[in-house]
C-alpha cells in the first residue's frame, strides 16, 4: 500500500492581502489578486469582494447614496427662490418646483417673468412659449394656473388673450383678488381706462388682509397683492377717483 502524502506546509499559506488560503503553484490570489510569488506583477484581475474591502466599498455607496438624497432631494424641495422682486407682475412665489408636469410649468413661469421683468428679450422669447405650452398641456389648470397664462398673455404684449383668460377665473370665482387684478392689469394695457378703473374698483372693494390669506395662490403671490393693491389706489387717484374705503 502507498504511503499517504502529507498535505505540504503551502497548502496552508494565507494571502498576505486577503488572508485567503492558497496553492503552492499559485502566482496570484484567487480572491483578491495580490502576487504570490517574488517574480509576479499583477494580473488587473479584479480583487474580490471580500473582508473589510467589501464593507468599505459598501460604506461609499452607502455615502454616495444619501448625499443624492439629502443634498439633491433637499434642492428641488427648496421653493424656488427670486433673483427680483415681481412686484409689478406677480410671479409665483410657492413651493412648486416638484420634478411633476405642473411642476415644470412653474419652473418656467418663473425663468419667463425673470427673464421679462430684467428685460431679457431671448429669454422671454424661449420661455414665455415654453411655459404657456407646459400649462395648456396640463389634462385640468387651476384658477393659480390660469393666472400665470394671464400673466404670460400680460408679457407676451396680448393683453386681450389675458382678459379671456381672467374672464375663466372670474366665472368660477367672481372676487377671486388674481382674476381681479390681471384684468384690470389688461384693460390697462389695452387703454381701456373705463374698464380699468371698475376692476381695480372691484379689486380694491374685495383686498382685505384676511381675504389675501384665505387661498393658496394668495399666499403664493403674497408679495405681488400689496403691490398691486398700491398700483391700484394710484392708478384711481391720478384719474381723480377716491380709493377711499379701499
């Protein structure tokens, strides 16, 4: 009978990188590719995954992942922020910047009224088109969206297309302060004093400081009302007409 050979002492040899046991004739480590033997470069095998090296690279994904959310996820929940003051127009100051269809709509209702309020005509002429499409492709637009069409309308020079929209809002809420305001703010454009003066009228009889809190839009455009309410008062004094009990 032969004589059973003795496992040899290499058979026992752990990887000095992986500590992973390996042969004798083995040049490389199966697992982690560390050179075994004094003459060997290594091979760009790909090491495993294996002991603290996975944990480690684990612990990066991990990182990775939750500076997406935390610092990506925290930016498009920042309500957009004014560069300008509209006061003289109105944009939307609310937290709409949601990756949604309306979302989008918003996002480029405010680059249009920027871009037209600091008078940057090829700004205004790619984004004006562009939100006015994103809200007419919506499948339902709110009395707030409607309102940015207006006001869209009010910049594009169409104050008549302006009115038609306000005439939308006007019908489901007749003192809605928005619907009021952009009309007037129309009829202005459009030189019709007389038409004008009676919605500035109905909209100074309607602004009341708890009637401006009492719809989201309001609050939204919370900075642009008291603007115009201080547009509307002048508007009528200069034509001598007394905002007086307005």
């Amino acid at each position: 009978m032969s004589k059973q050979r003795k496992p040899s002492a290499s058979a026992h040899q752990k990887c000095p990188g992986c500590g992973a046991k390996y042969d004798a004739n083995d040049r490389f480590c199966r697992e982690c590719g560390t050179p075994l033997q004094g003459s060997a470069k290594p091979n760009g095998r790909p090491r495993g995954l294996t002991g603290l090296r996975a944990f480690g690279l684990a612990a990066i994904a991990l990182a990775v992942v939750y500076a997406f959310i935390y610092f990506g996820g925290k930016e498009e929940s920042r309500p957009q922020s004014q560069r300008i003051d509209f006061g003289d127009i109105g944009a939307s100051g609310g937290a709409t910047s949601a990756l949604s269809e309306r979302g989008s709509a918003d996002q480029l209702f405010n680059q249009a009224m920027y871009a037209y309020e600091t008078g940057d005509e090829a700004g205004a002429a790619q984004f004006i088109p562009s939100s006015l499409a994103a809200y007419r492709g919506l499948d339902t637009i709110d009395l707030d969206g409607r309102y940015h069409i207006a006001l869209l309308e009010l910049a594009a020079g169409r104050p008549e297309l302006a009115v038609a929209q306000a005439d939308t809002i006007l019908a489901e809420a007749p003192d809605h302060l928005l619907g009021l305001v952009v009309t007037a703010r129309a009829y202005e454009a459009l030189g019709q004093e007389r038409r004008a003066i009676e919605y500035y009228q109905r909209f100074l009889a309607a602004y009341t400081p708890d009637a401006a809190a009492t719809r989201t839009e309001y609050i939204d455009h919370s900075g642009a009302l008291p603007s115009r309410r201080d547009h509307a008062r002048r508007y009528l004094e200069e034509r001598g007409i007394s905002p007086e009990g307005q």
